[in-house]
C-alpha cells in the first residue's frame, strides 16, 4: 500500500486549522490552582475539599462560604485555570439557578405577613390569566393556590409534559410571537395547557410555579419582582450585591464569573431573564450565606417572624403530620427540608443549569454552607455529602465573624 506523504500532511494541516478556528485544541492547556480570600488554617479541609473537587471535574471557579452560629467563618474562592487567568476571588459573582427559590419564598412569605397576600388564595384571583385564542383553561386551574405553587403541588409536572422554561421556540411559534419571548407569553402559552394533577394532590417540581409567584409579587407590591426583594429581603440583612442576571456573555455583571458549557448552552440556550423568581439571581457565596443565616435563630431574624420561618419549613398539604417519619425528605416553600424533631432541622436547595452548579444547605449543627460552581456535570451532587464529611472534621469552630469584612455597608 503507498502512502501519499505530502496528502497526510494536507490532512493533518487542515485539521489543526479546524480546530485552531473552533477554539478546539488536542494539547491540553496547563492549569493553574489559585485559592483566594482570607486564609483559616483550622479549616483547611474545606480548601482541600474543594480543590480535589474541581480538579478531579475540571472546574475552573468556585466559590465557598461557610456560617457557625450565624458568624461567617470561612470565605474563598477557588480556580483551577489556565496560569494568566484572573483569580476568582470570594466575593466573585455566580448565577445561582433554583437557590432564588427560597429567595422568592421568603418574599412571598413577607407579603403575607404584611397582609398583602394569603397562602390560600386563588392565582386566578390574584393574577390575569389569558388563554391563547381558541384555547380554554384547565378547570383545574382555578384551585391553584399561592401555597400550592411554593410546595410545587400546583399540578404542572414536566417529566410528564415539558418546563415551559426552556421551550421559547415553540411558545414563540405557538402564539405567533417573535424572539425572545416574554414572562407574559409563557404563562399565557400555559394557560391554554392542561395540568397533570389535581392542584395539591402531588409534588411535582416546577420553575413554572415560582414564575406566577414573581409575577404575584409584583401584582401586590406594584414593584417590579428585583426592586421588592432587594427592599424587603436583601437590604435589611445588609446584602447589596445580589442582583439579576443576564443571559448573553456581552451583559456579564461585573465581578461575575464566565460560564463553561458544552456548545456555549450557558450563554444561548435559555432565557435567564424570564427566570427571574425561580433561578435568575447572581449572587456571591458570602452574601448568600448571610442570607441563610438569617434563619438560624427565628426569634431574632431581620426579615422573618418566627410564625413565617415555621410556615417557611413547615409539612406541605400532601402529607399527614401522623403519617411523617422523621428525618424523611419534603419540599416544604422553597427549600427541601428533613425535620428531626426537638428543633432540628436539615434544609437545602441545589441549582442547576448549563454552566451552572450551586448548593446551598444548613446541617443540624447549626453550619450554613453555599458553594458554587461555572459547571455542571454527573456527580456534582456529591459536593454535598464531601462538605458535610469536612464539616464533621472540625475540632474547634473560629470565634471571628467575616461578615463585617465580606459584607458592603
């Protein structure tokens, strides 16, 4: 067999060109592992917790936060990239996906315990629900309630149909609307389809659901959804850089992360800014963290009365109080909880999307933890159980309190 030396080298040349103009390459980049913030060596576990994470998952920025008795006590960022790539320093913003779920709960729980809002009321009263032309509602539609819709028990289940979320396209076709779509599309799209329970009967996990919640938040307050969370929620626990996000990398905020998705889906496949009220905040790991710690003592939170935080974590309508094991898992307003009675409580919420990874959890001991990520991949929920192992390594908790440092007055 003769081989044609001078075509393996046309070959091999243009190959190189395809993948120099793809941004493709066959030799791998060195990377480079950078850990910033301010150093706690009695806490190093979670430094070497971190790095055997996003090395061994090719992660290039993280960030961690860690609270003890509502004291900020470990705050960093982590980058495992390229050596002349910036630091990603602890106040470093991320998009947090489904961790604004809880932000969203805790506003609607304020409105309530303003005498805005009712947790029984109708949707249907409170929103206007047009259906497309010669389309009809759900008669389901009209027990929906505010409840339901922080439990996720509202009815739409998207394993069994689809998230409207992520459908542009076809909602864009269906109404006969162009790109990109608005808030007001969507839920009318959706007020032309059919549940797939009876409202309250069972859990179903639904962005679409803290959609209509953001939207009843501004139909209360006359507020745009932003505006009311930072006066009502962020402010009073001294949080000022929790903001919206963008979906395009030209409108990236400052100090925010860039994202690392297969096919550059994190910055052309979704439109984040119709994910306002169930996945469309930036935040930092530190000021997240003080967000959570609000809860810690119900008695003394800036936000919350007791009664709201207990209705917060409390059994959603699907389950029996006589019927519930403790330590089982529910989804309660916007946060997953295990309740092990006497006071003790584990609650969390995990966000996803492309170029996305975050957790956000409080443990019964009393730790708060927030860590995020500019990836996504298989087996990232494990981040979970390895932070909780280096929680339970800890001799001796810090007596300092970061938050002064962290937080901008």
């Amino acid at each position: 067999m003769n081989i044609d030396s001078n075509g393996v080298l046309k070959t091999i040349v243009s190959l190189l060109l395809c993948l120099m103009v793809t941004g493709c390459s066959i030799i791998p980049i060195p990377r480079v592992w950078c850990q910033a913030g301010p150093e706690v060596p009695e806490l190093s576990a979670f430094d070497t917790t971190m790095k055997d994470f996003m090395v061994s998952r090719k992660v290039s920025a993280g960030a961690l936060a860690i609270t003890y008795d509502s004291r900020l006590v470990f705050a960093r960022g982590y980058s495992w990239s390229k050596k002349d790539s910036p630091a990603i320093g602890a106040e470093a913003l991320f998009r947090i996906a489904s961790l604004s779920k809880p932000v969203t709960s805790t506003a609607i729980l304020k409105l309530v315990e303003d005498d805005k809002l009712r947790l029984d009321e109708k949707v249907i009263d409170v929103l206007s629900l047009e259906c497309p032309v010669g389309q009809h509602p759900d008669p389901n539609l009209k027990d929906v309630t505010i409840l339901h819709l922080l439990q996720h028990i509202g009815g739409w289940d998207r394993d069994e149909a689809f998230d409207p979320m992520f459908q542009d396209k076809r909602i864009s076709r269906t109404l006969g609307v162009s790109l990109p779509i608005s808030q007001a599309d969507i839920i009318k799209f959706m007020n032309g389809r059919q549940l797939q329970h009876k409202p309250g009967i069972e859990y179903a996990y639904s962005n679409y659901g803290y959609l209509l919640l953001g939207r009843a938040i501004e139909q209360r307050t006359g507020m745009r959804y932003e505006g009311f969370v930072k006066q009502e929620i962020l402010l009073p626990l001294r949080i000022t850089n929790i903001r919206l996000g963008h979906s395009k990398l030209k409108d990236r905020m400052p100090g925010e992360v860039t994202y690392e998705s297969k096919c550059n889906a994190a910055y052309n496949a979704f439109n984040l800014e119709n994910m306002d009220s169930h996945g469309g905040w930036l935040a930092s790991a530190p000021e997240l963290a003080r967000f959570a710690a609000a809860f810690d003592n119900p008695k003394h939170c800036p936000i919350l009365s007791a009664k709201s935080i207990e209705t917060m974590f409390a059994l959603p309508e699907t389950i029996e109080p006589d019927e519930y094991e403790p330590g089982e898992r529910y989804y309660a307003c916007g946060w997953n909880v295990r309740d092990y009675g006497n006071g003790r409580r584990n609650t969390w919420h995990s966000g996803s999307l492309p170029g996305t990874y975050t957790f956000m959890a409080r443990w019964r001991n009393g730790v708060n933890c927030v860590v995020l990520f500019n990836k996504r991949g298989d087996g990232f929920s494990e981040i979970d159980p390895l932070l909780s192992k280096a929680v339970k390594s800890v001799a001796e908790w810090p007596e300092h309190d970061l938050f002064d440092e962290m937080l901008s007055e």
